[in-house]
C-alpha cells in the first residue's frame, strides 16, 4: 500500500569494487529542484504511468513496474542500461539517451528500436522508505541495490542534475562528517552498509534501524545534527517547527524546542532520552527567538534535563513555563564550536549559530525553505532584515538549517536569492504607489498579486514593513492610513 500523499519512486545504489576500494555513484540535486535541492544522493526518480508497460521478464504487475522505472530512471540520469538483447553502440545508447530525455522517444519506444527488454537480474530490492509529512513533497521510495559491469560508464549530463561522480564510500562519509555533503536517511544508511567489509547485505539495507512504517525516526543530515520537526502553532504553509539537535560540549544543544502540544513534547524527549542512551546527553537549550512556535517546550526541556536555557536578553520573561534565560551576545562561542550572531528584522532578539568547524548556520526564522518569511512590524523591520541577510551572506556559511523546510547547501547562493526576491517585492510595492494616496490593502493586491488569497493578510504585514522601509529612504510618504510615492 503506498504511503497517504506519496509519490512512488525508485533509486538505485549503483556501485562498484574498484582501485580506490569500494565506490558508488553519487548525484547531486540542482539548486533549483523542489525536492532535496543541493542533497547528494542515488539516481532515481518518480515512476511513470508508462513504467507498467514495459516488459520486465520473470516479473509482474507492481515489482515489474517498479523494476522498470528503476532501469529507466538508470539509464536517463548515468547512461547505465539494465537490458537484455543485442548490445547497443555506444553511439545508439547516448542518441537514444538523448532522445529519451528530450522527449521524443520513450524508453519503452528505445527498448523496442533496439530489441531489448529491461534486465532485472541487476536490480536487487534493497529497501523502501516514505518521506516524513513535514517535508514539502512526500515519496514512497524502493531503493536497488546494483553492481557496475566492467565496461559500464555512469556519466551524468546538464541538466535536472548538477553533478554526479563515483566516490569512494569512505570519502563519501568523511565528507558528510564534515558538512561537505548532506544526506538523507536512505542515503546515509546505504553507504554505511556498504562501508562494511565483505558483499553489501541486502538484508542489512531492508532493514534500516530507527524506521517505523517505512519512515526514520533519526534524521541525522550532516554528522552530529539531528532533526526533530515538531507540529506548532505556526503559520502556513509550515506545519512544524524544526528543533536542531546539535553538537555542544560534548554533547547536544537542542535548538528552539518549539511544541506546546504534549504529544509532540513527548517525542522530542524520548529522541532525547534516546541519543542520551548513546552518549549524546542534553546539555543546553538554544534559543533564536522567543516567538510561541519556538518556545513551547524549553522550559521542559531544561527542567527534564537539568539544563540552562540560553538566547537574547531581549527574550527574557517570553518563554511559556517562566523558564530564566541566559543572555548570551553576539560573538560569544557555545558549545565550543557555535558563534552567536545578533540578527534582528524578523525579531529584535532574534540570534542565528554558526558553527565553525563546519560552515552550518542554524539561522532560526531568518529563511525559510518552505515560503517567504513574514517581516511583521513593529517587532519587524524590513531594512534591518535586509542587512542582516547582506552580512550572513558575507560570512560565507555551507548549509542552513532553518526553523521551517528542510536545510539548504549552498547558503550564500541561497542568502542571495532570497535577497534578490525581497528586492524584486521592494520594486513591484513602488510601483504600485502613485501620487494618489492609497491604503495597504490596495497596495498589497496590487504588488502581491501572486500571493494566495488565505496569505493576504500576512503579506499586508511584510507589505508595511517595506513601506516603512521607503519612508525612511524618502521614496514613500504616509498621510494617516494611506500611502503616496516620496
């Protein structure tokens, strides 16, 4: 039965034993992509309706689909064809491959110019995962595992993916150690079966630990950073808040434990109590801002576990449960590793922590990865906003790791867009005022016209912010509740 909600999908573990020990194929999603932006991963991709009528001998109905949409998406993104028939050109293969992905010819139409039939011998099942609801798309995903022939050539072309390489397994987990790549749990629990000695268990990568219903309850991105979304009272499009537990004095700070819920408070503990178990007690409670959906349970977590409960003195008398907050500053060092940096415009005690062993930036509410954030005065100052983004940029962080959606490689790309977005809503506000006043309302309907009707009301707020914005440069000018260009 697939998952409420999912899309179903395939990914093959594509390696080899080879001169720098045993080695698999990694891609890297584009920037650009909706789903695990900037991740590395395996090749694989959604199934086709089309997938069900190809031919997959030995196999039927949904293992032969599933087979053949594994074989297919192989061959798309690497070149690596599964088939069974008279062995094409090179010269055949890359022109059917490249008509295949322009669209012109189906993989079916491919396999039926070329007489072959999908080979699932290759294809062993090696798993299946379904992605948490908190994340913007769901899959259901069945992983393969498969062994590179001799002569096969994985190459990855321009195009959906940026990059794609056969990497030692070693290197692969050195480099997600250290922050370089980023993985999601599938891909993180395959590589460390492979980094076994002996053939790869298919067994061992059915069997993932910490999964309940096909779905991980460890969601370790880069080592030492866990992920515990939490449902909170939030604003939409967001359902949860996410609680970053991260390396601290040899231990973990848990990062705006959020949940005001019982049942969401009760997860997060025994995540905690868990990792405790494995020595990776709780030693602090790090705040980026004292709004509800960021607060709601630090006060149990530092009573639960004995523990302080650091963030801007401006959040002082704020948290739920009149838990004391420690001040902490711009510049101090927590956890050994962690810089604070002061970033009001969305809050005025808003901190975001960048760690300096590794460049990851837990950055709170500054971004989102799931929408825009609302600057919403007067606790909210767009300028303000605006500059602190400029100086995170600048500092040259790897990855965020937000409040809201799922973290983001390339941050000071990232930083950039999201500046670039602000400044083109900045333009679209001034020329929507004219030398007639007109009221926010209009303002925004006329400047946010592609915003959601239910959204409205929070783009009037961040619309205000910008208004404000100009009236301090002089190219906007309030008379009352109405507004006229400056």
């Amino acid at each position: 039965m697939i998952a409420p909600g999912a899309i179903v999908a395939t990914a093959v573990v594509l390696f080899r034993d080879g001169p720098r020990g045993r080695e698999v194929f990694l891609v890297r999603r584009g920037l650009d992509r909706r789903f695990a932006a900037g991740f590395h991963a395996f090749p694989g991709g959604r199934l086709d309706p089309e997938d069900a009528e190809i031919e997959v001998p030995g196999l039927a109905g949904e293992e032969a689909a599933l087979a053949a949409c594994a074989a297919r998406e192989l061959f798309e993104e690497t070149g690596v064809l599964f088939a069974r028939g008279p062995a094409p050109s090179p010269e055949e293969r890359d022109s059917g491959r490249r008509a295949v992905l322009e669209g012109t010819l189906s993989f079916r139409g491919l396999l039926e110019r070329l007489g072959l039939v999908v080979d699932p011998a290759p294809l062993a099942p090696a798993g299946r995962w379904v992605t948490p609801e908190h994340l913007p798309l769901r899959y259901d995903a069945r992983l393969f595992l498969a062994r590179l022939r001799p002569d096969d050539a994985p190459e990855v072309w321009p195009g959906e993916l940026a990059a794609g390489a056969l990497v030692p397994v070693a290197d692969a987990l050195r480099r997600w150690s250290r922050g370089e790549l980023l993985l999601h749990p599938p891909n993180l629990h395959a590589l460390e079966v492979l980094a076994r000695p002996g053939d790869p268990s298919v067994e061992a990568l059915r069997a993932p630990p910490h999964c309940d219903a096909f779905v991980s309850r460890r969601i370790e991105f880069q080592q030492g950073f866990f992920l515990a979304a939490l449902r909170t009272p939030t604003l939409p499009p967001a359902t949860h808040t996410n609680a970053w537990l991260v390396p601290a004095d040899g231990g973990l700070a848990v990062v705006d434990p959020g949940p005001s819920d019982a049942a969401e408070q009760a997860a997060l503990l025994a995540l905690l109590d868990a990792l405790a178990a494995e020595g990776r007690p709780t030693r602090a409670v790090w705040l980026t801002h004292a709004h509800p959906d960021h607060t709601g349970a630090a006060a149990l977590v530092a009573a639960r576990f004995g523990v302080p409960v650091l963030g801007h003195r401006l959040a002082s008398g704020r948290v739920p449960g009149g838990v004391a907050v420690r001040p902490v500053r711009d510049g101090d060092l927590l956890g050994g590793r962690f810089r604070v940096l002061e970033t009001p415009g969305h809050a005025r005690e808003h901190l975001a922590f960048l760690d300096e062993d590794t460049g990851a930036l837990v950055c709170g509410d500054m971004v989102s990865t799931l929408s825009t954030i609302i600057i919403d005065p007067p606790e909210g100052d767009m300028a303000e906003y605006e500059r602190q983004l400029e100086r995170l940029r600048a500092l040259g962080p790897r990855t965020l790791y937000p409040a809201h959606g799922p973290p983001a490689p390339g941050a000071p790309e990232r930083l950039g867009a999201y500046l670039a977005h602000r400044h083109a809503r900045e333009a679209l506000v001034v020329a929507a005022l004219g030398a007639a006043p007109r009221a926010v309302e209009e303002l925004t309907l006329r400047a946010y016209a592609d915003t959601p009707p239910a959204a409205i009301p929070f783009a009037e707020r961040s619309c205000l912010a910008v208004l404000l914005k100009l009236a301090a440069e002089g190219r906007a000018v309030r008379e009352g509740e109405l507004w006229r260009r400056g």
